[in-house]
C-alpha cells in the first residue's frame, strides 16, 4: 500500500505483498494501525492560506485547475492557523515578517508539517545579503520538505507534496522514532524573536538549525 | 513642455529670491532636475501641481540619495616671476587646493501631468548635513502619493520630512536602529558558508574562513 522508509531489520512479513493485492482484490483488507494512521494523515494534508511573495503565485497555480492540488489530499487552504497542517512558506522571509511566521507556526496544532517553497524560504536565496532578507525560514522552525527553484513549478510543489506524503507514511506511530507530536517530551512550540536594534535577537534557533559547515579549499 | 530653465525663471519671477539651481543630466535621457532650497520648498511644489501650464499632479517616486563627503581638488595655475631670470617670461606653476565638501543627503522626487500628459519634472531637496541637520520640508501634503514613498527614504536614509502626517519607519520594524541604505551601513555578520562566493560575499568569505587561528579559543569562528 505504501514504501515505508526502510529501518535496519525488517521483520519478515507475515503476508507478502502480492498475498495482499491478491486479497484486496477480493475484498479483504489487511493492515496494521500505523499503516492505517499514517495513510489517513498523509492524504488529508491541509495547508494553511499563506504565500509571501512570487512563489505564492505558483502555489496559487498549483491550487488552481490545471494542476489541482486537492487530488494530492489538499483539498482545502485553511485561513486559519488552527485549522491547518501544512504551512507552506513560499516567498521570502523577511526579518519583519519571521516573528509572524513562527507565531503562525505556533499556533498550528500538531502534527504539523513545514515546507519551505522557493530559494527564499531555503536559504534566503537571491535576496541573501539584503538588509531585510531572513537567510531560510530553516533558522527558527523546522522543515521537512525542501523544494528549490526560483519558482519552483506547480509540478514541483506537487513533487514536495508527495514527498511529505512518502515521509509521512514512513513514521511509526510509537517508540524512540515517532515524530515529533506522537512524543512527549519534544516540544511543538518554537521561540519567537525579538525585534533587535540591528538584527532579530536571536539570529537563529540553535535547536533548529546549526550553521552549516565550511569546507576550506585549497585556495 | 517647458524646459527646466524656462520652469526655473518662471519661478524665479513668482518667489523672487528663492533657491532654485538647474542641475544637468549628462546621461543621454538628459533628464535635468531642479534642485530647490528648503524655505521655498513647499510654495514651489504647490505652484507647480497648480500652474495651469504645468500642473503637476502626479508625484510618482521618491527616492533618496547619499552623496558621501567629497574632496575636490582645485588646480589653479600661478605665474610668478622666474627667479634665475626676473627679466624674461614668468614661470607658470600649477597649485592645487583641496577642499572638503560635507557630505549631505539628497531627495528626488518625479512629478508627471495626468491631466496634460507630460513629464516628468524633476525635484531635488539636499539636507545640510549627514547628522545632526537632516531634515527637509515635507512635500505630503502637495502630493499625497509622498507619504509611504517619504516613510521609505526616512527609513532607509535617516531624512527627517518636517510635516510628514505619520513619520514612522515602513520596511524596516520599529526598532531597528541604523538606515540601511545608507553609504556606511554595515550589516550584521551573519555570514554562512557558500560554496561559490564572489563579489562582496567573497570579501567576507575570506574574512571568515580558515578561521583566524588566535582570534577564536573556542575553534571554528560560530555563525550565530
């Protein structure tokens, strides 16, 4: 029914694969709880009604007809933060507007997901040295999906649907793995900055996100 | 439409004695402006949106300039009598001066016709200084469409607009404390690791990596 992410000893399965197609085909459904959660979650993803800049035209696009992004599940964009399990972050992220974000962030109940749409939202993109640019909405929320592209195509957004849809699928619904809302003791909420003199105060979440590494070159 | 210079003494004849200088545009769009003393400002602008020659209705951008200061070298030439031949041709010697000029900033505004269909005439108003005198008339309530644009240039550049409706900060928030379109902004260091910099970003990339071995006892220079 769906390729869970592959873990380091697979159980053999009682019923293999083909038993079960052939099974369903008759009328008889097997499965297990996880399999039966993570497909209801995975394929009833509502995103939050919030576009930032250009790559919320392409988002818009991909709601629209020629694309449709309520055949992947996403049938509604919620105006409401409560209401919503997606906050799709397509535009840049300007130092004015991120404490908006994360509060928006906040608010979302989980499980909550996060894609970052665009350049802008990865890393800052082509406005990365601007006074106002936050570089990557990554710095104070976590993302689960990336999708790069200066817009990214409608296509593509539906490809990081997907992808957060395979990802989901692959979560297991308890123990040491199960992600962040199935688990007590990892928080839903993420500090909000403040609104510094000169930058926002702090920077970046350092539970979030870690500067990435430099790698010296020989010049 | 009129060029500047006939603008200028049309003016000239209604405020006898206001400042008004045409300043030329050696581009080839040779759109030459009218830089305008502050006294005047105001009276100027509401004569040009009602002149029924020009009526400039329309302001359509305002923007703003930072002219840093500015050391200009003067060559003048000098004769002087030749000392080893006081009767025969003087010798001509080249001094130069240098003199400071103070940096100040600069707003521009772009006003166009609507109802004529011309333009765009242009406005100049220079503050005094960079610091402590940089504030300049407020053209909002001549054109309304100068109210954000005047929250921008006061946002971005630190010029006071005296009789601005609502002067408050407009892309940056409330807090913020520098202008960042200013010449000597320095924005925070906040550098991250690229893998191709070039231009500006490679100066700061070479300032930050390989980290300075005795400048940081903690290891790799943090980014946060």
């Amino acid at each position: 029914m769906s390729d869970s992410t592959p873990s380091p000893t697979p159980p053999p399965p009682s019923v293999t694969e083909a038993e079960r197609d052939e099974l369903r085909r008759q009328g008889i459904l097997l499965t297990s709880l996880q399999e039966l959660y993570t497909w209801g979650n995975s394929h009833s993803v509502w995103p939050l009604n919030f576009g930032l800049a250009c790559c919320a035209i392409e988002m818009i696009a991909a709601s629209m007809a020629k694309f449709d992004i309520a055949r992947f599940g996403s049938e509604v964009f919620r105006p409401s933060p409560r209401q919503a399990d997606l906050l799709i972050v397509s535009g840049t992220v300007t130092k004015k507007m991120a404490p908006q974000v994360i509060r928006l962030w906040n608010q979302m109940p989980e499980p909550k997901y996060c894609i970052a749409m665009g350049a802008c939202a990865i890393s800052g993109g082509p406005f990365k040295q601007g006074y106002n640019v936050l570089k990557g909405i990554d710095r104070f929320i976590p993302v689960d999906i990336y999708i790069p592209g200066c817009p990214p195509r409608p296509e593509a957004l539906l490809h990081g649907l997907v992808q957060l849809q395979k990802k989901i699928q692959g979560f297991k619904i308890s123990g040491p793995d199960a992600p962040r809302h199935l688990r007590a003791d990892q928080p839903c909420n993420c500090p909000v900055p403040e609104f510094g003199e000169h930058d926002l105060e702090p920077p970046a979440n350092p539970e979030v996100w870690t500067a990435p590494p430099a790698i010296v070159r020989k010049d | 439409m009129e060029t500047p210079d006939q603008i200028r003494d049309r003016l000239l004849a209604r405020f006898p004695g206001a400042e008004i200088t045409v300043i030329t545009n050696p581009g080839t769009a040779a759109q030459h402006s009218l830089l305008l003393g502050a006294a005047q400002a105001r009276a100027i602008a509401e004569f040009l949106r009602d002149d029924p020659v020009l009526k400039l209705d329309q302001c359509s951008n305002v923007t703003g300039i930072d002219w840093p200061e500015k050391e200009i070298v003067e060559t003048t030439k000098v004769s002087t009598p030749d000392p080893l031949n006081p009767a025969g041709p003087p010798k001509i010697t080249e001094q130069k001066t240098k003199r400071l000029q103070l940096g100040y900033l600069e707003v521009v505004y772009h006003l166009y016709s609507v109802a004529l269909r011309h333009g765009p005439v242009i406005l100049r108003l220079r503050t005094g200084n960079r610091t402590d005198q940089a504030s300049v008339p407020s053209l909002t309530p001549v054109w309304r469409s100068c109210e954000f644009q005047e929250r921008e240039v006061f946002d971005l550049f630190g010029v006071t607009f005296d009789g601005h409706p609502d002067l408050r900060r407009i892309l940056m928030w409330d807090e913020f404390k520098d202008h960042p379109m200013r010449r000597d902004y320095v924005e925070p260091d906040d550098y991250e690791w690229e893998p191709t910099p070039h231009g500006t970003v490679l100066e700061k990339a070479k300032a930050h990596y390989p980290a300075p071995p005795a400048a940081n006892a903690q290891g790799p220079r943090p980014n946060v």
